[in-house]
C-alpha cells in the first residue's frame, strides 16, 4: 500500500518477522515432517503459470536478472537476484525498482555478494569436473 512498514510495526516487530521468514523453512519442515520442501516452490510455479497463462500482470517477489537500468539501479550486473516483477503472457514485463534506506542497501549488497560467490562456486565445481 505505499506505507513504510516503520509506520506500522516497532524495530522490534520488523526484526522478529525477519528472523521468522530467515530461519521459517525450517518451522515448516518441522510441522509438516515430509515433502515439505515441495509446497512453497509449487505455489510459486502454479502462481507464475496461471499469470501468464491468464496474462494476470501479477506482481510477485521473484529471481530477475539484473542488466541495464535495473543493474544501474541495483549496482549489480549478470546475476538473477530477488525481486518484486510484474508477469504477463509475455513473462517477465516489468523490473521494479526498490529505493533502499541505508541499512537496506547494506543488506542488499550482502545478499549480491553471497549470490555471486555461491555462483562463483558453482562455476569452479563444474570446472574442476570438465578437467
């Protein structure tokens, strides 16, 4: 709705529903025993499909791939990173830009590096194989 969660929850608050959604896998793992795992990324695929299918111009949080404007914006380039799009029949129609405070900038750059060394990884695995 456009207001600043800061208006609405205590430091407090923010901070236990950050910590809850950080380590809530986990929670759910815990309560549902098995297949777990499967539930949220379905939900997810089932929603993406029907957006496109139905051209719904859905915004969801989902992995975008930075480049141009939005890597400007971002100060990240070539990596798929999470981030608020709008999906259509034609996939991916917007990048949404989010004006981060400070700490969330700091946050945001964490997040970046932890991707890209993850993929650095991923890339000197399959290297080490290919020899």
């Amino acid at each position: 709705g456009g207001i600043p969660i800061e208006r609405l929850l205590s430091k407090e608050k923010i901070e236990e529903i950050v910590e809850r959604t950080r380590f809530g896998g986990g929670e759910i793992v815990n309560y549902l025993k098995t297949g777990s795992a499967y539930y949220a990324p379905a939900i997810s695929i089932t929603a993406m499909v029907r957006a496109i299918i139905d051209d719904e111009k859905r915004i969801i949080p989902s992995a975008a791939y930075l480049a141009g404007d939005h890597a400007k914006h971002y100060g990240a380039s070539g990596i798929f990173i999470g981030l608020p799009i709008k999906i259509g029949a034609n996939g991916v129609e917007k990048i949404y830009d989010i004006d981060f405070k400070q700490d969330e900038l700091d946050l945001w750059k964490k997040t970046v590096e932890s991707v890209k060394s993850g993929c650095a990884k991923v890339d000197e695995f399959l290297s080490a194989r290919k020899n």
